[in-house]
C-alpha cells in the first residue's frame, strides 16, 4: 500500500469520525425533541391541574365551615397532581438521561474503533517511510 492510499485511507477515517460525531449529535437532538415532545404535554396539563387544585383548595379554605369536605377533596386532588408532575419531571429526565448516554456510548465505541484503525494505519505509513528511508541508504 502506497503512502497516498494510506494517507487517502486516514482522510476517509477521520472523515467517518467527523460523520460518526454529526450522526450522534443529531440523535441527541432528536433524543431530546423526541422526550420532550412526550413529557411537556403531560407536564403542562399537569402543571394546569395543579394551579387549578391549588386555586379551587385556597376558595375552600376561605369558606372552611361550609367547605370543610370539599377542601379536604381537592388537598388530595391537588396532592396528586403535585405526585403526578414530579413523576413525570423526573420521568423526562431519566429518560433523556438514559438516551443521552446511549447515544454517547454508542459514538464512543464507534470513534474507539476508527481510532484504533487510524493507528494501524500510522504504523503501515511508519514502515513505508522507514523502509523508504533505509532504501535510500542503502
């Protein structure tokens, strides 16, 4: 193998690295699209009842004689809107957490390889060159 095919041969790898990167950086993108997507709905309708059960709890304390059953009512119901949010916060980021770290696994071990035949072929150009030079002292 010619030095130029080597070095052809180090562009393309370090081409697919730089490939290898976007591709993931777009899957962190779309990860991340595709969890928020899912989660900020939930949240949001989550967030809208509880500000509706807090309201609808702070009237029944106002009226506490006539309110008293009621009020018990929505502290529970508002009690778990407040569990379902922080499930679904904490869902989402696990979620995104667990994706990320695929993701990045994934580009690790994919770059670890290329790497590994870059080096292969920096000793392949190594030997030429010395072969070379010792040709040429010889």
């Amino acid at each position: 193998m010619s030095e130029e095919q080597i070095r052809s041969q180090i562009s393309a790898k370090e081409d697919e690295i730089t490939r290898v990167e976007e591709e993931a950086s777009k899957k962190e993108a779309s990860a991340e699209s595709g969890i928020e997507s899912e989660y900020n709905p939930k949240i949001s309708s989550a967030e809208a009842t509880l500000a509706q059960e807090e309201k609808l709890k702070d009237e029944a304390i106002e009226k506490a004689a006539e309110w008293t059953q009621k009020k018990k009512e929505k502290t529970a119901a508002a009690k778990t809107a407040n569990k379902e949010l922080a499930a679904l916060r904490s869902g989402k980021t696990k979620a995104l957490n667990a994706k990320l770290k695929e993701i990045a696994s994934e580009k690790k071990a994919k770059i670890k390889e290329i790497n590994g035949e870059i080096k292969a072929l920096n000793k392949q150009l190594a030997a030429l060159e010395k072969a070379r030079l010792a040709a040429q002292s010889e």
